[in-house]
C-alpha cells in the first residue's frame, strides 16, 4: 500500500462539503490523481479510525489561469466523496 500522504492530500473544507458532512455523513476529499477507490478507502479508514461505506471519486480539469501575457494551466486533480457509515464521524477541527 501507498503511504497515507500520496494517497489522501487534505480534507475539501468548503460549503458544499460542509453541507454533505452534516446532512448526509459524506466527507470530500484531494485525493492521489493515482490513487483508486479501495486505496482510498483504506487510507481513510486507517488515518482517521473510522468505517467506510462507499467511495466516489472525480477528476477535475486545472483551470487555465494568466498572468500577464502569459497563459498557463493548473493542474489536474482528483477528489473523493467518501460515505461512512451510519454512526462514524470525522472532525477536523478539534474542538
């Protein structure tokens, strides 16, 4: 197995994912561009103590950016929705 920081790069804190971990116990995460599903679930389940139902994954296109005349592109990435199960939870803040 990969190591846990090539596999999860950081938890998604936005709104949208806020609103899924509240209502529906689904946390989002960047994930590995080559990182799958069963190794996905496995880091999660490893870091973070917790039992995982299932695992949808995403790639997002960079988005093309410019600085001055210059154009340049971000790059690609990959994110995780990740559905636990009835029960678990993950707190990312701590407090």
């Amino acid at each position: 197995m990969k190591p846990l920081y090539e596999v999860i790069r950081k938890p998604l804190i936005s709104e949208k994912a806020n609103f899924l971990k509240e209502t529906s116990r689904i946390v989002a995460f960047e994930v590995g561009r080559d990182a799958n599903k069963i190794e996905i679930k496995q880091a999660v389940e490893k870091a973070f103590d917790v039992k995982v139902e299932a695992v949808n994954t995403i790639q997002l296109r960079g988005k093309v950016k410019r600085v001055g005349a210059n154009l340049g592109q971000r790059s690609n990435w990959k994110k995780a929705y990740v559905t636990l199960e009835e029960g678990q939870n993950i707190d990312f803040y701590g407090v």
